[in-house]
C-alpha cells in the first residue's frame, strides 16, 4: 500500500538464501548478493571508462540493485531449473513477471509505477550497463563456488557452477574487463591455497 | 543414479525452509514437517477407524512422508502464490511435476520407477488417506502461525494463515477427527497465553 | 493435559539437535532424522516384500515415525553412552522409560494411553518391521557420518561411527536389503569424492 | 595484492553484523544493510529529481555502495560511541581512516587507488548525493529499530535508536525527500500492529 | 590421552546448549554460563567478604569453572528430570558420576587424576563457597528466564523457572548477598519494560 | 545504574564473536572464550605451583574472567589492529579505556568503584598471574586457529594466528608450564589427523 510495503519487502530478500537446499559452508542471502554485484559492475564499469566505452551510470546502478527483486515472490530458484529444461526455465520467468506486474500495481503508489515497472524489468538486455550486470552476476556465482571449492565441499554441482561461471565470464563482450578478470584476477585467484584443487579445472577451461 | 541420490536429496529437504523469506520466531524445514505431518495423520487416523472408518495405513504413511517431496526442486513457494493467482499456482505445479518427472527417469532405477511414479503423484485426491493427509497438513500450518502469534509476531500473513487454516481444518469431511479438534484441540489452544490475542480470531471463525 | 500437548511436543524434536557437542559442519534434528529413517524403511520394505516378505505397513509407520520421541525428555544421549559402558546405557533405559510413562499417564487422555503405550515402546523387536526400523535407523546414522568424512571432519568420532554404522548393516537379518544396499548403493556411495577418503574404510570393513 | 582481495573482503562484509552485542529478534549484515540503503537512496533521489533537483547518478551509487566499507577494519562500533563521547568518536574515524589508507596502498593497484581513495572517503558531505546518502542510512536505522519495537524487543536501546533516527530524518534538508516521508510513508508506519506501542513515541517526535 | 583431550573438550562445552528443546529467543551455551556463573559468584564473594566472612578464593574458582563440566557427557537434562522425580534425579547424578570417572581414568595423566576427581566433584557442599556458587547458578537460572519473560516468551515454563530462581534466591543462606539481592538488585530488574509482565509474580514470591 | 547493569552486560558478550568478519567453521563468543581462558589459566598455574612457585588464585580468578570485559564496547578488534600498525593499536586501547571509565562511573555504584577500577584493569602485568593469563589467552587462539585448519580452512590468516600463538606460547615466562606445553601437549596435537597439514608449521616454529 505505498512505498513502505516496498522498503518493508527489501527486508524479505535478506531472508532468501541463495542456492537454497544445497550444503554449503557459507550461505549468501540476496540481498548481500546484490551489493557485491553492484560493487563489481562498478569496477569493470571504470575499467570499460578507462578503454574509452560510455557507461551509463543511473541506468547501471538501476540494473545492479534491483536485478534480482522478483526473487522475493518465488526465491533463488533458476539455476537448477536451467539445468533442467527450457520449457521449465521459461514457465518460471513468467510466473516472476506475473507476480512482479500484480505487486506493482498493488504495492507501488500510482505516480511512480511507471519508474518502477521499468527498473524491475529484466537488466540483460544486451547494452553495455546489461552486459556489466552479467559479467558481475556470473561473477558473484565464480566467487561463491570458488569459496565452497576452498573449503572442501565435494558436492560436484560447486565445481559445475564454478566452471559454467568462469566461462561464461571468459565470453563476455566486455573485451577491456574480461582481459582483466583473465590475465590479472584469474592469477590471484589461482595463487590461493584450496582443499579442492581448483587450479586444474580453471586451465581447462582456459584451454578450451 | 540410483536410490542413493534419492535418500542424499532427503538430506537436502532439511534445508528448504517453510514460508521463505517471512520472518519468524522459530523456523521449520520441510523433512521436519513432513514428520509431525505423518504424526497427525496416524493420530486421526485412529480416530476415524474408531469412528468405523476403514483406513489403508500403507496408503497414509506413502501419502504423508512423501507428500512435500516435490519442494526439493522448487522450494516452498506455494502459499504466496496461492494467494496471488490460481493461473500461477497451476504453472507452478506444473514445473514441480516436470521436475519431478526428470528426477525419477533419470535417478530411480527402473525397475522402481513405477513405486515412486505412484508414490509422489499428488496426495489429496479426495480418499480418507487422503483428506486426513490434508488435515494433518492444515493442521501443521494452524500449530506454524499458532506459535508466531503466541511469541507476539505481528506480521499480519501469520494471522491470515492462522485464520485460513482453521476455516481448512473446520471444514474437513473427516466428521470424527473434526469433532475431536473443534470440541477438545481447540480448547486447550484456547486456554494458552499468548502475546497477540487469538481467542478473538478463533471465535470470530467458529461463528461463521 | 490433552493431545495438544503432545502435538506440542513434536516440535520440541525439531530442537533436539543429534549428537550435540561433537562438532558437525550440518546439524540434524531428531524430527528430521524421524522422517528419513520412516523413508528409508519404507524402501527397504519395498524390497522384502518384492523378496516375498510379508511386511505389516502400519506396524511400520508407527515405529519409524515414534522410534525417538523419548528423546523429548532427556535428549540424544545414546551413542556416547554405548561406547562407555552397558550398565549406564541401561540406566538412561531405565529414565527414559520412567519418564515417558509419566508422560502418556499425566498428558494423553485416558481412553488413547493404550495406544500411545503401545506406540512409543521399544520398536526393534526382532519382528521384520523392528528390523527394518533397525536397518533405516543405521542407515541414517551411516549418512550423517559419511556426510562429515565428505566434507572433511577430522574428528575420529565420525569415521568410528561409520564404521559401527556400515558392520551393522552387513550384518542386518534382511537378506534383500542387505544385499541391495552392499551390491547397489554402496557403489554409489564409494564413487563420490570426498575430501577425507572413505574408500578405505569401506573396503576393509567389507573384507572382515 | 589486486583487485581480487578487494572483492574477496566485501564477503566478509556479510559477516559483520549490525550493533553486535546487542540482543536483536533478527540480525541485518552490513553487506545487506548496504544495498538497502542504495535502494531508499534511489528512491528519495527520483523523487528530488521530480522536485527541480538535479542529482548526480554516479556519485550517489559511489556514496551508497561504499559508505560503510571501512567497517570491514573494526566492524560496527559507531552508535555506542556516538552516545558516549566526541573525542572518542574521533579518535575510532582516525583509526578507521589509517586502516583505510594501509589497505588502499596495499592491496589495490597503483592505476586504481586514486579511485579508490575518492570512493572510499566519507560520503556524508553536504552535497546533495552526501545528504542523500545520509537520509537513506538514517531510514535504515530506522526500519531497524521499528522492526525489533513491533516484534516487542523491550530493550530501551531500540526505542532510542528509533526516536534519533526519526528526529534526524525529519530534519534533513531535502525538503521533498522529508514530505515524503513524513506525510505519506509515515503513515504506513504508523498503521501497522506492533507488539511495542510506536504510534506514541512517533507522536511526541512530530510535536517538537 | 592427556590435558589436550581435557581442553578439547571444554570446545565441546561450547556446542551445548542449556534448556535443549525448549523454544527461547536466546540460546545460551555450558561454556559462557559457566563464565557468567563464575562472575556473579566473585561479586558475592566480595559482599560477603566485606560483611565479615572468611572466603576461600582458590575453592571458588575451582567451584564455578568447573560446576558443569560434567554436562559434556549428557547435556542440560537436569532441569525437567527434577521436575519429575526424585529417583530419576538420583539415577542421572549416578549417569553423570560414572562417566566423570571413566574420563578422569582414561584422558588425565596419572599425576593430575587426584586434583581432577577434587574440583569435578559435586560442588554445591554447604560450604561458603558451595553457597556462592549455588546462589550464582541460580542467579543465572533467574535472569535467563527473566530475558525470555522480557521478550514476550509466552511458554509457561519460564514464568516456573523465574518463580522457582527467585524463591530460591531469597532462601540462601547468605545474609549479606540475599539482601543486595533482594534490595538492590531486584528494585532494577522491577524497573525494566517488560512484554509479559514480571513485577506480579516477583511481588507474589516476595509476599510468601 | 547498578550491578543489574553489569550484570547483564555479560550477556552482551555472549553475543560478541571472536574474529568477526573473517570466515570460520566455527564460532566462538567472548563470553566462552573467557572461560576456557580461566580453565587453561587454572591448570598451568597448577603446574606452576608444584614446580614451587607461589601463586595468588585470587588475582588470577580476577585476571582471567575480567580479562576480555572491554570487548563490550568495542567489539574483538585487536588482532587485525595489531597486525596494522602500534600506533592504531594504542588509540584503540585509550578508546577501551575511555569506554570502560565512563562504565564504571555510571553504572557500578559508589561504594563498588574501586574494586571495579582494579579488577578491569590490563591484567597481563608481568607478575605470575599476568603471565598465566598471557599463557591462558595465547593458548585459545592456538586451538581455535588449530580446529580451522584441522577441519580444512584455507584462510593463510588462520596459519598465521596459529604459528604466532606457538611462537609466543614457547617463549612465555613460565618455565614448567611451557615445558608441560612443548614436551607433552603438543606430541598430541601433532598426533591428531588434519585437513590442512599442521605438522610442518609446528616443526618450522620449533626449529626457530
């Protein structure tokens, strides 16, 4: 019923843990997430700024708070359903935008559903502030299935995200970032102590 | 590959928690439940049988142990959205069937794929077993939002639920058991003291 | 005074945590632990009964679904117990039972104390349906330790109750089950990494 | 030792918690707290906007993401301190600072830390991004504390912590911001059941 | 094997919990009770001191540090058994001693096993210091259900043990301590906010 | 305003967590901590007592328990101080004194300010009992540093705490309980099975 029913909900997405149901020696709530995704978009961001690209600063901003909202409504569900099957994954996003639109137009006062129905539409939307949400999305899962590698958890779904993760980062096309994240952060990375070996997995998918 | 990674996903129901993202005094994971589930049931169960109802007890312990299996896959997500859109609720159990589908063909031997196909089918299908699975259900959220609003939580979806679930039990086409709740249950959760006031909501819902 | 109370009591389970004070990377609560001994036990039954085993379903559920609740009133002491000595086992015996008679005689009404005498006595009664219980139970015992050795728990406690856990299932007087789980899912248990191995132990205890 | 230690410690921004010490029914990391605050940020942000005002995107998401970063050296510790005296207070913004400036030189890359060094300072500098920033950490305090009084955490601290936070937010200057707030999202506030009375102390905030 | 296996264990202190089972707002584990035990016990001590007696500090030490230790072995059980009856109690205390006497055999170097059996021995013995510690422990007893009361715990189990503490309290024999107690002290628990109200039951025990 | 205050001021450091920020398979609060400190402290000021030095229990019972009360205000930040520069570490510690100052004066009643004065004071003073406290708390932060690395965590700062702790534990003024520590305790921790090889790094700081 106005804007404190949605400030009152940003409390909701510290409850939603991410990767729900999975062991983990670390949980990570969505909110949390989303701030470290707005910290990293805002480096590449500077580093695509420094390699002379234009960044639309409000708009990166708009897509790194709030690109995971919807998942106060069902949670932290995609990655396996991605796994699963298209059909699956499709479903889901509709059933998201559903009960996004209805909270919306419940939720927020009149005057300002416009703004909020077009920040809380999808942020990948293929330009260069959309691309850096990914890029810092993708990285954000490295780093948490990184962290549980270190740690020794054996669960196998943790070197799968790890490795679907850092290829996608190495594909992005953020040419100035993803020449950074590979040739200055991956060595960083690779330099730490791990129970898992990640070392051998990470030059295989530098090989491919 | 095989029973398992069924009883390893067992495991996994430990940490899906009820009523995601809500905050709550006390929270309960979906194998916890799924026990004081087939706890009720068994004891209504008797009732019923007194009562000269005839009871399948293999069909009940099936019914109850299995019946929130599906939540490994998708989480417990279906009272918000029940509450938001019966075109949403039916998508949603359609990718919990989908899933589930996948799970068994690629998980559960063949030779055992018939049992769990038949085991994790839909419970509440209308037979004694299983309506009291859906009473004993009802019963676990009514005792959930029972002990929210005893230790004084003042989000209104607890009263709400509360509420609803009482409206649910009242109803039950299980004349004995509804008997025994409304004339001897309910009396005893009447006489507790609690922080927010629910004698007042009880009656309210015992007068309609 | 009343069912209420009991129906209470159940949730007082979901806070009794098992073998409390070891360190454990996951805690498991004893409400929990009772609904995968009732699934395990279920699908062992599947197989005895396939074996030609007449198995009497409703015995069965109410052993699984009651086997711990004494654990209410003096918590999961057992297992420390048993490595100590027989007559302080037999003691803590002794107060269980004392403590649950005076339960069922001051909390459960008259006319059900019968069934719940009958219902919360010692289920591993050398019946097929006590042996099953016994086997679900070990069983779950089995992962729990496992899962610890998995992830890396050095603790020698872990890797002695694997051991304990995986002899007695050997030996179990289910000859169905006990091949079922040797042959099939043994296989798939010692194909997992696992950052303490396993393997080893597994091996010689099968070669005794 | 490069950008990757700086990513790696804003996980441990999700360990420090908010007025450690202090018994909370839910505890909020600073990680969270964070994003929350770039979400209120944005939202008062669009509304000066609306009012004539003109409002520096960049800067704001700057201001928002990185103004409790500095807590990652000695967690949170400002409120206690700010109650008991002003030499004190300054003295911990000296150490902080220190820390900040040992870690900036030691961890960043030459190229970067003149970037770091204008994103780390503090951002509560009369500008109206400054005032932005600390309106939206003010609201933050003030959710705090509203949820804690409304699930009845008697605690006198919690109702302190509500009237400061309320006195300063209706003091900013950030006229549209402020009218906002107190005609519309106040109340919201206002209306809501809570355990402990606010609708008083509210009150008695307006009349000074 | 030695004093490493006696300090490890004190870890184990750590991970049990007191009142295990019961729902409270806060847990609290063996190992801060004992500090806090041992805190209150040095305050009395010094009252007590100052009202003339003679107190041997070394004893009190040994008394409060190691008053729980052999809670390591079967947890907080003791509490409900009380409740219960005499002959349980008994039974436990026999529990409890023989396994102390198996650790002290077993893990302490034979030159240390005469001190060991002296300060794990039953500390609560009429002397001075065995009145200090019980009136600390109880003291401990009264304010960990007094916060519980505080915050709205409705289980009536904590006004008992509220009830219970604070009769006990007023009844030690120690002049000096029970009225600072009683004249002192209590006058500012009295003046606390609290959800469930305290000031009827404390002035009731205080009438008796 | 009050001991009542003091009181329940421990409380308080039950809630204060030992090296926040940084990830730990385990946690331990201040409150616990001070315990164990008092338990270590006990036992080597035994050794030293036959070994004919004179100790006063007195002193080291206030020593021990007192020890970490400061962390109240400010939380466990000293570690990471230390490691930064002497200068920080020094105003952290006017900050501590300030706070508990300020403490005394306000909340220990008049007659009780002198005690409390002396008792809160820096403990590890160069006498016996400021060095078996010294001892004592070194002593904690080598099995808290060696239970991580036991269990497998990789965090280098968790290998430093352990070879500093060693380091100092070996160099401590206390002759035959240094001894009892080199020659007798540490041939068992090196006998336990860790994740992380702790055997190399003890040898290393050994050799030294």
């Amino acid at each position: 019923m106005g804007i404190h029913t949605f400030f009152t909900s940003l409390n909701d997405l510290e409850r939603i843990i991410r990767a729900p149901g999975r062991f983990k020696f670390e949980e990570h709530n969505v909110a949390a997430h989303s701030w470290k995704v707005s910290q990293y978009a805002m480096f590449f961001a500077t580093i695509e700024e420094r390699a002379g690209k234009e960044v639309n600063w409000k708009s990166l901003y708009e897509k790194t708070i709030n690109h995971d909202f919807a998942e106060v409504f069902i949670g932290d569900i995609k990655t396996p359903v991605k796994h699963s099957s298209p059909e699956l994954k499709e479903m889901i996003a509709k059933v998201e935008e559903g009960m996004m639109e209805k909270f919306i137009l419940r939720e927020i006062p009149d005057d300002f559903q416009g703004v909020f129905f077009d920040r809380m539409k999808e942020g990948k939307d293929g330009t260069i502030e959309g691309n850096l949400l990914e890029m810092a999305d993708k990285l954000d899962q490295f780093y948490e299935s990184f962290a549980e590698l270190k740690r020794g958890n054996a669960d196998p779904e943790f070197a799968k995200m790890y490795r679907i993760a850092l290829k996608k980062l190495l594909s992005m096309p953020l040419q100035a970032s993803v020449a950074y994240f590979r040739d200055t952060m991956l060595e960083d990375v690779m330099a730490e102590e791990t129970v898992i070996d990640i070392k051998d997995i990470t030059r295989q998918v530098l090989q491919q």
